[in-house]
C-alpha cells in the first residue's frame, strides 16, 4: 500500500512517504524473491558504471541491468571527481583482494549523464561546484557543467586516463523526456 501526504493541501498535492516502515515491508517482498541468494562480490560481467543521483535515472532500470551484473557508482551528475577516481581506486583494490592478486582482464567503464540534470542549478554556487570538483572556481567552465553531451565527453577522458589500458570507456546521454540513451563517445 502506497502512503501519501499533501504536502500543499489547498492546491491538493500529494506526495508520496516512504518511511523505514514501507522500507522493510518491501525488503521482505525482495527477501523472500531470493535474488540476492549466491550474488558474488565481483559483478558478474565486466561492467562498471558512474552516473547520477537523480531518482530519474537509475542506472540499473534505465540500461536493464540486474543485480550483479554491474559495478555502478552514483553521484551529483554523475561526474567523474577527484573523489570518484579515488573510490574506483578502492574498488580496484577490493577486485584484487577478492581475485588473488589476478583481476579479470579488461572491462567497460561507462560514463552516464542526463538531460535536465540538477547540477545545472548549482551554477550559481561556483564555490560550491569548485569543491567538487577540486578545482579553482575560475576553471569551472572547463568542466561543461551546463551541458551533458560536453561533460560527458571531458569526464570519459578523464577516466580513460584513470583507467588501465585494457578497460575501455565510453560516455552515454540519457534523455529524461524520451527515455532513450544516445552513446556520445563510443
């Protein structure tokens, strides 16, 4: 059952309330689906993914992905941050510990940003953005905010440098309105 408040009740919209309550009523429904039962660590493929938090674009149910079959990372924009780099790292680390020493070869990383994407609205707060980005505020315009298909190129570089040789990156768009992704750098 679905719970909802009015958050404006003279103009009567509802939103809907998703509580721990609700949360654990779901979790039983997927427990008891047994799809977590025997999921490795390790994605099952050779995927990984960063994208954004918008709730719009679950990188998993847009590209219909399963759980496992994918490493992905989600964050403001699905930019690729100093931060992020550092996370990757970690990850890598844990891939070695799990694989003995022996990581798989190769990969796909996949740099995912929308259209309509928030952090256009923090434009206004180069301070804000300089800090996530870890760079002056006076070098912002180098990171396309304003411009998905831009930032998607710039950040599938940075990664590409980031990334050993043998995992190739691409950078996707995903379109809010249309639902589909056009791949901006194969």
């Amino acid at each position: 059952m679905r719970h909802y408040r009015h958050d404006h009740p003279e103009r009567g919209t509802l939103r809907l309330v998703i509580d721990t309550d609700e949360l654990v009523r779901r979790n039983a429904g997927f427990a008891a689906s047994g799809a977590q039962v025997g999921l490795p660590l390790l994605s099952t493929g050779n995927l990984r993914l960063i994208g954004c938090v918008d709730p719009r674009v679950d990188p998993s149910h847009v590209l219909g992905l399963a759980a496992g079959d994918a490493v992905v990372m989600r964050n403001v924009g699905g930019r690729v941050t100093p931060a992020a780099l550092r996370s990757w790292a970690m990850l890598a680390k844990v891939v070695e510990a799990r694989s003995h020493g022996r990581p798989p070869p190769g990969g796909q990383m996949v740099v995912l940003h929308h259209t309509d994407c928030g952090i256009t609205d923090l434009a206004p707060y180069p301070d804000l953005l300089a800090e996530f980005f870890e760079i002056p505020a006076a070098s912002l315009e180098q990171k396309a905010v304003l411009d998905p298909y831009a930032s998607v190129a710039i950040d599938v570089e940075l990664m590409r440098r980031a990334m050993p040789p043998a995992v190739r990156v691409s950078g996707l768009v995903y379109d809010v309105d249309t639902g589909l992704v056009q791949v901006v750098v194969p």
